[in-house]
C-alpha cells in the first residue's frame, strides 16, 4: 500500500500558535513526521479569543468572525509547510483540524472549537476533518483527553510501564500498562495560569525555562487553597480548561492576602507539578517510564520540581521515543483524521466515559 500524506493542526489552550505538522503513513500505519511549521498568533488575535471564554455582546457574530479568521491563519500554517516540504496539496489526503477551544462543557453535553474547517477546505484544496470531540460527548464521554488512543498507538511498550504527560496549558496524562492497559485524563492546569500571570505582570507570553518564577518561593497558604480545588480529587473521566482554571479562578485564590508577584509564579509552578505527581502516583499504577511533552516539557523549574515529586521514575522526553515535544499533539491530529477517513474508531471508553467506541470528525470533502 502506497503511503499517505496528512496534516496535523493544532492550536491549544496556551494560545500561542498554530503547530503545522506533515506527517506520513506507510503501510504498518506508522506516522513518519516530515515537516513542521509554527505561525503564532497575533497579539490581537489572541485577546480576542480569550474574551470568548467568557459571555460577551455580541458573541456569537464575533466567534463566527474569529473563526473566519482563524481558518485564514491555518490555511497559510498549512500552504507554508507545503511550500517547504515541496509537496502539492493534492497529494495531501487530508488536514486533521482541532480547532481553537473556546468552550468545554462535558457535564453540560456540549464542546465548541472554532476555526470554520469548510472555509480552510475552500482556502486549501484540502478535504479537512475537525471537531472530533462532540462525537465522544454525545456518546456520554468528556470528549477529551483525545490523544491516549495516539499514545497507545506510537508508545505503548509490552515489556515497560510508560506514562505520557502532555505539558500545554492544561495537563493530561496517559497510562500505557505493558499489559494493553490503557487509562487518561486531564490533571489540571499546565502552563495557562502561569502564562496568564506572566504576561499580566511580565508583559512577556511564558516563563522561559521558569527563570523569573525560580527567583521566587513557594507560598504553602496558597498552594494548599489551590490544591483544594475539587477538581483535583474528582475521580476519572474528567477533562478541563479554561471554563474552570481563569483568571476569576486564581483572583478567587489570592483575594485572601497580597504576595510578591514571582512568589505568586513559583507557587504556580508548584501547583501544576503537584497537580501531576498526585496525579500519576493516585492512578497510574506502577510505571517504569515517564516521557514529557508540549511546552511545559521545556521548562526545567517545572520538571525539576515534577521529578523531585515524582520519585524513582525517571523523566524523559518524547525526543526519546523519537517525537519532538512540540509536535506530538499535531501528529495526534493527522492520526485521528486518518482514523476518521477510513471509518475506524479513535475515542477511548475508558478514558473519556463515553458508552463505546465512536468514530471521530466531522468531514468536509475537498
């Protein structure tokens, strides 16, 4: 069987970019990552999608319009890596789109990522493939997390025992039992509090390598308020984002006492790395490996402290087993339109809750 070409797109809660990934499958099913490409968001672009997360005038015309938007930002993500790679998108089978999230509200029954895949099939000359989770939901699932099924594909190993921890802006976990066990969810927040707090007090988008937040302590008072959060001991399926951990959510936190900024970073820091730990050692069983990905895997006060709170398990990245931490979630997403094209089941029950295997996407045809 001839390999097939397709794109991956995704553009997460830490609203950076957007992550163009090229991806191959030969005949075994196994994606090769042939090129990347990354557009960031622009600074306007960015506050208006975080006003969306929240009820405001006029909302609906103006997340249609955003989606017009952001559908003109992925069709240049996709014709500049197809520019690079030299491939004509006619030989492109397909983009897996996930769309920007502006609201995930499982318990509610419903989940809204934007990003008008009709218009970038129009923009492209690509059939596209986005909203993959409303599938899972109706089914009674959380819709999220969708990459355990990914995970299991490209890293399950039936001599060791691996967790994959997605560090973007929320955190999720997956649990590989060498066994075909197969368990995630989302822990909490990763990067977006932090990022929300820099940028408030920095001006700056991130943290780099938690430089400013290192100059600071941990403040236990709030770490423990945080850490009280019920969602946090709410059992599996779950998945979160921004609809929970916001700005309101953090000013909740503080209102009780004023702190110095980067003493209010580091407890951040500490927050989604305690939030992690007790999250693996509450419901992963025993594990062997432990790989790292998105952003928050570039962090070195964050793994630091994850591997301090982890204990004998070693902390890797998925550079390891051969994907960069940047590029894992995209590939994820040329996977699951893959999966959807040839009519095949990608969700994971006993991840997400939902009452069986589904198949994911909605597909607008070139």
């Amino acid at each position: 069987m001839a390999s097939q070409l397709f794109i991956g797109l995704m553009s997460g809660t830490s609203l950076d970019g957007v992550d163009a990934a090229l991806v191959t499958f030969n005949h075994l099913e196994h994606p090769q990552l042939l090129k990347t490409h990354f557009v960031a968001y622009p600074a306007d672009l960015r506050a208006q999608i975080l006003a969306l997360q929240h009820p405001t005038d006029n909302e609906l015309e103006k997340t249609a319009l955003i989606g017009n938007t952001l559908a003109h930002l992925y069709a240049t993500a996709v014709n500049d890596l197809l520019s690079v790679a030299k491939i004509d998108a006619k030989s492109v089978n397909a983009i897996g789109c996930h769309g920007q999230t502006i609201r995930h509200r499982p318990e509610l029954g419903f989940t809204m990522q934007i990003g008008n895949a009709a218009l970038l099939s129009e923009l492209t000359g690509i059939t596209v493939v986005s909203d993959f989770r409303s599938r899972d939901i109706a089914a009674g699932g959380q819709g999220a997390p969708l990459v355990p099924a990914f995970h299991q594909d490209v890293f399950a190993h039936n001599q060791h025992n691996r967790t994959i921890i997605n560090i973007g802006g929320i955190a999720n976990i997956t649990y590989l039992s060498n066994t075909g066990e197969v368990f995630g969810f989302d822990s909490g927040p990763g990067n977006m509090l932090l990022d929300a707090w820099v940028k408030r007090h920095l001006g700056l988008d991130y943290d780099a390598d938690g430089q400013w937040s290192s100059t600071g302590n941990i403040i236990e008072p709030l770490l423990s308020t945080m850490l009280s959060e019920p969602y946090f001991s709410a059992l599996p399926p779950k998945s979160t984002g921004r609809d929970l951990f916001n700005d309101a959510w953090l000013s909740h936190c503080l209102t009780t006492q004023t702190y110095a900024p980067n003493d209010v970073a580091r407890t951040l820091v500490a927050l989604s790395a305690h939030s992690i730990a007790d999250a693996v050692k509450q419901y992963c069983g025993q594990v062997d490996e432990i790989y790292l990905c998105g952003g928050g895997a570039k962090n070195k006060l964050l793994i630091s402290d994850l591997q301090s709170l982890i204990g004998s398990a070693h902390l890797e990245t998925t550079e390891k087993l051969g994907m960069g931490v940047d590029w894992v979630e995209a590939i994820a997403f040329a996977w699951l339109a893959k999966k959807c094209l040839s009519q095949e089941c990608a969700n994971l029950p006993e991840v997400t809750g939902a009452k069986g295997l589904r198949i994911l996407g909605a597909i607008y045809q070139a």
